[in-house]
C-alpha cells in the first residue's frame, strides 16, 4: 500500500497550513456542532410526543450513553493520533495496522457491553436514578440502544480513521448523515408509528447504523483506497498505544458527570432550585459551546501528528500557532452574546422570569474566560496527536478535575455561590497557563531530538 493512496486530496507536507487547517477543522467544527444538536432534538422529540416521564426515563440512560460515547472517543482519537503520525513516517502498513485494530476494539467493545448491561439491566438503571416512575421508560430506551452500542463505536472509529487519513470533509459528512436519519426517524417512530421512548432508541440506532455503513464504504471499498489492513496480526501493544493515547478523551469526558454531582451538591447547600436550573441552562451552553473547540483541535491533530512523524517541526509549531489564535477568536465571539446580552440568553431557554434574573450574574462569570477554554483542548489533542500519552492525559484532566474541582469545593466556602460560579473561569485560566508552560519546550528546537528516536529499528507491522 502507498502512503499516496491514504492521503486523498490534502498534502500534509506541502499544503499552506492555513488551508490545511480550514480544510481539515471545518468538517469537524461542523460534525461536532450537529452532533450537540442531536441529543437536543432526540429529547425535544421525546418531550413532545411522549411526555416529562420519558424525558426522565431518557435523563436516567443518558450516563450510559455519555460513558459510550467516551469509550469510543477513546479508541477513535486514539486511533487517528498512531494512523497520522504513522503516514508521517511514511509506515502505511502500520497505519493500516493500527485503523484495523480500532474497527476490532470497536467490535469487541460493543459486543462486551452489550453483554454488561444486559445482565445488569435493572441494577444499573437505579444506581443511575430510576425510580418506580421513571424505570419502564428507561429500561423500554436502554432496551433498544444496548443493540445499537456497536454501530455507535464503529461510526466514532470510522469517522477517526477518514479524519486521520485526510478526509476530513466525508468524516462529516458521514456524522451528518446520521443525524439527518435520527432527526427524520423521531417524529416518524415516535409520533407516527406511536413507539413511544422505545422508538427514539430505535432512530438513534438506525443512524448509527447507516453512519457506519458509510464510513466502510470509503474505508474498504471506495476508490480502491484500503487504509484498512486485514492481513495484520492482533498486537496487544496495538491495542495498548490506541487506548493509552485515547485514554484523555475518555476521562476528559466523564469528568463532566463528576462536576455536575458536585455542582448539584453544592447549589443545594448555598442556593436553591431557580440556581439549579441556572446550572441546567448554563451547563448545556458550556457543553455547546466546547463542541467548535473540540471540532478545531481535531482538524489540528492529523497535520501536527504527520508532520510530527515526518520531522518537520516547523510546521508543527505553525499549525500551533494558527489553531491557537483561531481558538482564542472564536471563544472571544462565542461570549459576546451572553456578556451583552446575558438576559436575552437566558430567555433562549427559560420564559421564567426569576430564572432570567437570577441567571445574569452566573451566565457573565462562568463564561468570561471562554477565550482561553480552547487552549487546554488544543493542547492535550496536539501531545496526543505526538504520541506523549501521560502528557495528553495531564492536559485533559487538568481544567476539570485537578483544578476545577478543588476550586468548586473551596471558593464557595469563602464566597458562597459567587464562588461556585467563580470557579469556573479560574480553572479555565490555569488549565491556559498550564497548557502554555507544557507547549512551550515545543518551541525551543530541541525538542524533537530530545523526545524521539530513530524508528528504522522496529519490525514490520510494529506500531509503537
């Protein structure tokens, strides 16, 4: 196989990194935005045709779901960060070695959880929050997506693979095409054929199902480009460098269910329920807001891994620098609306008039660093792209867990739930400062020599 072959339209080498980063991040800013949109839509569909019950039911589920779509975060990212540095150092067999590697984890994966949650149904719903209410609907929802686990981590593999490769734009539009079905689907299964909550389990499958059958299209069959290799044999160190390097996204991800048992537990103990759905509101904006972010880091990571592999660390630093002023915009942008206009959005998600008052303050102060919130992401996504796993994993855990948490337990001891909000912004400054200071070395030109070796040495089909 010929590294020519895998890279589609886009020269990693020799492409202006402006265009290459536009390339690259558009796709994915796009992919991750209508992805946000569709957990939206699925619970509106719900909300609508089924009633508040099943919306609780679907609230109950949704930890699963957020731990599924980690674990395939993790074999994905991963994945793509070992395939791009791979056609960096023109090895498209250990590429293909490792795409084909995910695809099995991603199997396998599914397979075993299918099985876990099937034994554990009922235990594991109400350890998570059902009720004598709330237990048929989730259990009727977590019924027909414990068949669909597989399709989800295999379009989360296949949409990595396309996107490492340098097909950044049908990656998106594979993530697209899924979320067009499950938006037809809903009002379809739910409001049509009266399916009930079952029945938008049953469209998120089915996207998933299609999203898949797309990305193998152009993996196996398209154009003769077989990035996929089927002659590679199973290598447990493999397996260990794609989830290692992944493993960031993972916790990354389900450190938002941490912050939000803490949040919960502390407005709870210094406001009310208006704060509450202050929270509620303010949450789902950090989570939206963070998709475009997440969309740029991704389109970032394939152009520093492969000229990372290649030893063009010039170029490396260029891309840095670029992304980085992109993010730092773009989060900029992103806070005009709620720092002009904090009521007006607040009331894009509450009519109540105490909930618009009481949201103003926490809407300024939680979001005011948002220009800065993209620098973690860049940079833990750039040490995964360059293979520093403990690196990767430090820079994902840091806004959230080592200093958002500790700020979340101590500042509203002080200030009370001024301090709550407070310390949302602080651990974004830090998490940037801290982020800087490890990116910095990257710069100095002997970073490179210091870091990595001569890789003539290790075997075929070895992917280290």
């Amino acid at each position: 196989m010929r590294t020519k072959k895998i890279q589609s339209k886009v020269d990693f080498e020799k492409d202006s990194l402006g265009k290459l980063l536009t390339r690259m991040a558009v796709p994915a800013v796009i992919a991750m935005v209508v992805n946000g949109l569709y957990y939206m839509v699925d619970a509106a569909f719900v909300g609508w045709g089924v009633g508040s019950r099943a919306l609780a039911g679907l609230a109950v589920v949704f930890p699963i779901q957020m731990f599924m779509i980690a674990w395939g975060s993790m074999i994905g990212m991963g994945a793509a960060a070992v395939i791009s540095r791979k056609l960096g150092e023109k090895l498209p067999e250990e590429a293909g070695s490792a795409a084909m590697h995910a695809v099995l984890l991603a199997v396998f994966s599914g397979i075993v959880f299918l099985i876990m949650t099937l034994a554990a149904q009922k235990s594991l719903l109400y350890a998570f929050g059902a009720t004598e209410g709330t237990y048929a609907d989730a259990r009727e929802y977590l019924r027909a997506l414990q068949y669909g686990f597989v399709f989800v981590f295999l379009s989360m593999v296949g949409f990595n693979i396309l996107r490492a490769e340098g097909s950044s734009a049908k990656a998106g539009m594979g993530m697209l095409l899924g979320t067009v079905i499950n938006v037809v689907l809903d009002p379809l299964f739910i409001l049509t054929f009266d399916m009930g909550v079952g029945g938008a389990a049953w469209a998120t499958v089915l996207a998933r199902l299609f999203s898949t059958a797309y990305f193998l299209y152009f993996l196996c069959l398209k154009d003769k480009r077989k990035i996929l290799s089927f002659n590679m044999k199973p290598s447990l160190r493999t397996s260990g460098s794609i989830l290692s390097l992944g493993l960031g996204n993972f916790l990354g991800q389900v450190s938002v269910s941490i912050i939000a048992v803490i949040v919960n537990t502390s407005i709870v103990l210094y406001g009310n329920d208006v704060d509450l759905a202050v929270y509620g509101i303010m949450s789902r904006m950090l989570v939206f807001i963070t998709m475009p972010l997440i969309g740029l880091a991704q389109g970032l990571q394939p152009i520093a891994a492969y000229n990372y592999g290649s030893g063009a660390m010039s170029r490396v630093r260029g891309v840095i620098v670029r992304a980085a002023a992109v993010s730092t915009a773009l989060g900029a942008l992103m806070y005009l609306l709620p720092f002009l206009a904090p009521a007006f959005t607040m009331h894009l998600f509450s009519n109540d008039p105490a909930v618009i008052a009481a949201g103003i303050f926490p809407i300024r102060m939680a979001l005011c660093a948002l220009s800065v919130i993209g620098v973690q992401i860049l940079g833990f996504t750039l040490f995964q792209a360059l293979g520093q796993s403990l690196k990767t994993l430090l820079l994902s855990l840091s806004r959230q867990l080592i200093f958002l948490v500790p700020l979340l337990t101590m500042m509203p001891l002080i200030w009370g739930l001024d301090g709550l909000w407070a310390a949302f912004p602080a651990a974004d400054v830090l998490s940037a400062v801290l982020t800087v200071l490890m990116v910095f070395p990257l710069f100095t030109g002997e970073y490179r020599k210091r870091t990595t070796g001569n890789t003539s040495h290790r075997r075929a089909g070895e992917v280290a």
